[in-house]
C-alpha cells in the first residue's frame, strides 16, 4: 500500500471554496480511481502568509490510501492533471502545493483488526 499526501497552503479567503472543491470533486475522483481512505486535516496552529498574495494560508493536507503502484500511476497521470489544471485555473496563486509518496511499512489497523 502507499499512503499519498498532497500538503496544500491555500489562501484564507479562497479556503471555503476550496474546501469544497476537495470534498465534492477531488476527493469522490479520487475514489472512482481506486484510492480509498481518504482524510483532509488542517495544521494545527498559526496561519503564515502568502509571500506572492500577502494573504493569511490555512494548511491542508490531503492523505489517501493506494492499494498499489499502477493505481498510483494511473491517479497520477490520468486524474491528477485535471484536478490540479482546476486549482490553478480557479485559485492561481492562492494555492501552493506539494506532493509525497510513502511506502507503508506497518499498518497497525490492519494488524490488529
């Protein structure tokens, strides 16, 4: 399994709408993909500020679950580009963004569920 993690720092006056966005497209997408799991947290303290907006960013990070690597090369090549062509033409450079992808060594739930 991979765990993917996309971190995004999005202008706090566009979050609302952002939010939004992820929950009723990116993340049902996501779904239709094969990736399972998903969860969207917000960093947990101060806001920081956009260098290229002078706006105040909420820190998101979206995790999602990969049964394995051609479900994350399909997502990746076939899904990720419209997604991220819907963000940049909707929020320019309120969002800010970037991606890992963890190799799940130990899943604690599965081991013991």
């Amino acid at each position: 399994m991979i765990l993917f993690n996309t971190t995004f720092a999005v202008d706090n006056n566009k979050s609302g709408e952002f939010i939004e966005f992820i929950r009723d497209t990116y993340i049902p997408m996501a779904e239709m993909s094969g990736i399972y799991g998903l969860l969207l947290t917000e960093l947990h303290g101060e806001m920081s500020d956009n260098s290229l907006t002078g706006q105040p960013v909420r820190t998101f990070a979206l995790q999602m679950r990969v049964p394995d690597e051609e479900a994350m090369t399909d997502f990746h090549d076939q899904v990720l580009p419209n997604l991220y062509r819907v963000i940049g033409e909707s929020w320019g450079m309120g969002v800010s963004m970037f991606e890992s992808k963890l190799d799940v060594i130990y899943d604690h739930s599965k081991a013991n569920g």
